[in-house]
C-alpha cells in the first residue's frame, strides 16, 4: 500500500499542474488502488463466506445427528407413554369391576345381617324362656341337693346302726 501511494504522489502533482494525462493518470492509479483493496476485500470475504459455509454445514450436520438422538429419545418416550397410559386405563379398568362386584357382595351380606339380625330376636326370646326354665330348674337342683344331704346322712346313721351288731356276729363267724 505504501507504494501504490508513493505512486500516487507523483499523479497527483501531475493532476494539480492540470494536464489531463496526469488528471487520467492519477484516477487510473486510484482506480487500480481502489480496486486492489476491494479485490482483497472480496477474497477475504469469500475466504470468510466459505469458512461460515464450512462452519454452518459442521453445525447443522451436528444438530442433524443431535436431532436425530433426541428425535429417536422423544419417540420411546412417547411410546412408553402410550404404554403406562394404556396400562393405566386398564387398571382403572379392572378396578371399576372390582369395586362394582364389591358393591354386588355389600348388598348380599347387608341382606344377610337384616336375616342374622331376625334370627338373633328370636334367639333373645327362645333364651329368655330357655333363662325362666333355668331358674326354676336351679331350685330344683337345690331340693335335690338337700335330699341327697338327707339321704346321706340316713346312710350314715343306718351305717352306724348295722355296723356295731355286725361286728359282734364277725366275730364268730371264722373266715
């Protein structure tokens, strides 16, 4: 660039003594300056175009593969969703039989007790009379028991009535 200057010098006295060579002299000498500096512009915007280029393409290709990773990810995600969620309704499913069967069984039994709940009334009144027949059968008891007294103690007097001429005739009979 400092030469291309240096050169320009010399137009540009030439173009300020007014010929027109030196006026077309020092244009040509800028033109070809000008266009020395926009052609390296360009190669170096070419030369960054192309790196870009080269930069965009590495990129896109990684987020392709990336993609493609979390794409394949998001389908057995989703999958696995339709899964469980399949799974689940079934459950909800079977569930909701469940409880309806255990609703069936509920209303069997609660018809079940109203009938263990009539037969108990009338095991209460067979038990009340069953309780009079007891208490009169107790007295009887007692009465029993007081005879069974009196006979005993009848045995034992009769006991002690035959025991002592038995013993006088035991002794002459020899065995």
């Amino acid at each position: 660039m400092n030469k291309s200057k240096a050169e320009a010098k010399p137009a540009e006295s030439t173009a300020r003594s007014g010929t027109k060579a030196g006026r077309r002299k020092a244009k040509s000498v800028i033109k070809t300056e000008t266009y020395t500096g926009t052609d390296r512009r360009e190669e170096g915007v070419t030369q960054l175009a192309d790196r870009l280029a080269v930069s965009l393409e590495s990129l896109s290709n990684t987020f392709s593969t990336g993609s493609k990773r979390v794409e394949s990810i998001i389908y057995m995600a989703m999958f696995a969703f339709i899964l469980l969620a399949a799974y689940g309704f079934f459950l909800i499913y079977t569930l909701t039989n469940d409880v309806g069967r255990v609703a069936d069984n509920m209303n069997t039994i609660s018809n079940n007790v109203g009938q263990l709940t009539t037969d108990m009334s009338s095991i209460t009144k067979t038990m009340n009379t069953q309780s009079t027949y007891m208490y009169e059968m107790v007295y009887h008891i007692r009465s029993m028991n007081n005879s069974m007294g009196q006979i005993r103690y009848d045995m034992s007097i009769m006991n002690n009535s035959v025991t002592r001429p038995m013993n006088f005739m035991n002794s002459f009979i020899p065995w």
